[in-house]
C-alpha cells in the first residue's frame, strides 16, 4: 500500500488503486450497492448465472471452481448447486484481498455445501495467483461481477495472461462484462440516490488514513462519477470541497489538493462483443461463448485456452 499509495498520490492526475475501496466497511457497502435498484449489474448477472448454470456444469463438468474477486460468492451459487446435482464438483477456492468477506463467505458456504471442499485465499490476484493449490479435476476459474473491467488494458491483459497459465486444454473461465449502453442508465448506476456509492467511495480515504497513519477527511470530499465516453468507462472521483491538506505519517507525505482538481479512485470499463473478443484473443485465450442478457444489459464471456 505504501508504495502505491506515494506514487498515486505524487502522480498527475492524483489517483488511487480501487483495491484499496474493500476494507470491511467497504466490503459491506459493496454489498448494500448490490441491491440498489440503480445498481443494475448485479442484477443482470445474477439472472444470467441463473440462466445458464446447469447447462454450463453439464457440458464441462468441473471438478473445482476458483473465483477470483470472489467478495460474498453470493451469486456463485447457481453454479455451485448445479455442481452438486451434477455431483461433479469437488472443491471451491474463494480468492479476494478483503479478509473480512472471504471469512464471511466461506463460513456461510461451509454450512450450506456439505461435503464441498471450501478454501479460502486472501490476496492480490496480480501477485498471488500462484498461492492457488494444484487443480483437482477439471477446472472452472470466474471472475464475476464485472471486475476485470475496474482495470485498465494492460492490467487485464497481463492478468488473462497469468489467469490463462492456470488453465488446462479443458479447463474454462466465465467472466462478467458489463456492456455499453444508455449513457443515463449507466451514470445512474454509479450515483445512486441513497448516497450508498458515494460512501463507497469515500471510504477509500478511510483505508488509507488507517494504512499509512493518515489524516484525511473523508466528509470533505464528494463523489464524482461520470462516463467517459472516449474511453468507455465510468470514472469515479473525489473531488475536494475546499483546499485540502492531508498528512501520511508513515510515507512522511503531505498531500495537497484544490478544487477543481480530485482524486481519481476507480475505473469502471464498459465493453462490447467485439472489445471482449479482441481482448481475449490479445491474452492468448479464446471466446468458446457469449451469453448475453435481455438488451444487452451484461454479459458473460466463457473462454478457454487459444
Ligand atoms: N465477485 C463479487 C464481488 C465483486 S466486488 C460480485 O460479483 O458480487 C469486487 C471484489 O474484488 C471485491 O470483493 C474486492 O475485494 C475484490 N478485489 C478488488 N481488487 C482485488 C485485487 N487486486 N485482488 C483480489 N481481489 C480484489
Ligand atoms: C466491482 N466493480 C465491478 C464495481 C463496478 O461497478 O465497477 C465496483 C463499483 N464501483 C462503484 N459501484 C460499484
């Protein structure tokens, strides 16, 4: 965090990494924004996943599913219901850098998949992949709730990479994208009238004040979202009420900012067939199916090994 945090906050614009929005609060209210009614991707997804769940399982018939990003694995369960009435699967990797929400939901799981192998792995999946155990069957891996497109394209690209070195020949990974649409519907999505994204992303400065010993008011800044339609993506912000001057002790950093300027704390990258495809082909996998829901609201993407 240290070192990431120097070089966002020394950097033009002034920027923060999104890992740093999931603390235990942020975890939490990650949640509450899943069941917004503006907050339609989850939505989408979940009904997808529904959708096409037995159909997946019966085709491939994994013996394990890994599920990077995991969070809650709330939705995760339609697969996981289809693997046991299939009685294929083996074992579940939750993968996620919040310690607090891989606890809740394996605990929740344990208790609900008898029998399951369930693990638990908290870490960065740009570092950590490797502390994945060796597969036991064949492998399903998902990157759920449109996740990958919080970064940018050499991030995912690099990441596909390393996701695609722990496939076998038979081996798939499911991955949600949300798609670009309504200009309207999708800011809507990010400013939501309850406030609840606008603490989301307010609490980043939370986590870095209790990481790095820091003094930055949180209640003077406001939320900022917007899409950038050059770059197709939302663009989340903390714009600053009035001057700002915000102490890191244990970086020895003092941080000034002004209105109009602002901290730039997550991307959200939305995509279309076409994007999705090339992308996946630039990371050496392939695109074996799209499943898309009703107008296009969101999508997920099966791929394998080129
Ligand atoms: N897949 C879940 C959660 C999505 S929220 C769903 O669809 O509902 C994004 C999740 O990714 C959060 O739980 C967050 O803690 C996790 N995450 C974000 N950056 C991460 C990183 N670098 N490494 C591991 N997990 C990360
Ligand atoms: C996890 N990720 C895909 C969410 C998104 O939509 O980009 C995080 C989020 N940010 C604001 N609201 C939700």
């Amino acid at each position: 965090m240290a070192e990431d945090v120097r070089r966002g906050l020394t950097a033009t614009p002034k920027r923060l990494q999104p890992k740093y929005l999931y603390d235990e609060r942020g975890s939490d209210l990650f949640e509450q924004i899943t069941e917004l009614p503006e907050y339609y991707p989850m939505r989408e997804e979940g009904s997808l996943l529904n959708l096409i769940s037995p159909g997946l399982i019966a085709s491939m018939a994994p013996g394990e599913i890994v599920e990077l990003g995991s969070g809650s694995s709330t939705k995760t369960r339609a697969l996981l219901d289809a693997g046991r009435a299939n009685g294929c699967l083996r074992r579940y990797v939750a993968f996620d850098v919040s310690e607090s929400i891989v606890r809740l939901a394996i605990a929740e799981l344990l208790q609900r998949y008898n029998g399951l192998d369930v693990y638990g792995i908290v870490g960065d999946f740009h570092r950590h992949l490797d502390k994945i155990p060796g597969h036991t069957g064949r492998r399903l891996v998902l990157f759920l709730g449109g996740t990958l497109g919080n970064l940018y394209r050499e991030e995912r690209i690099d990441l596909l990479r390393q996701i695609g070195a722990l496939l076998a020949p038979d081996d798939r990974l499911l991955v949600g994208f949300d798609l670009v649409k309504d200009i309207p519907l999708i800011e809507a999505a990010y400013n939501d009238a309850q406030g609840v994204t606008a603490d989301f992303n307010r609490n980043m400065l939370n986590v870095i004040n209790n990481g790095l010993d820091g003094d930055f008011d949180p209640e003077a800044f406001e939320h900022y979202a917007y899409f950038n339609t050059q770059e197709s993506r939302i663009e989340m912000h903390l714009r600053p009420k009035s001057k700002q001057v915000a102490h890191l002790k244990k970086l020895g950093l003092t941080v000034e900012i002004e209105p109009p300027e602002t901290l730039w704390t997550e991307s959200s990258h939305k995509f279309t067939p076409d994007s999705v495809r090339e992308m996946l082909t630039a990371s050496g996998l392939s695109l074996r199916e799209w499943y898309a829901a009703p107008k296009d609201m969101f999508a997920l993407a099966l791929a394998g090994p080129a």
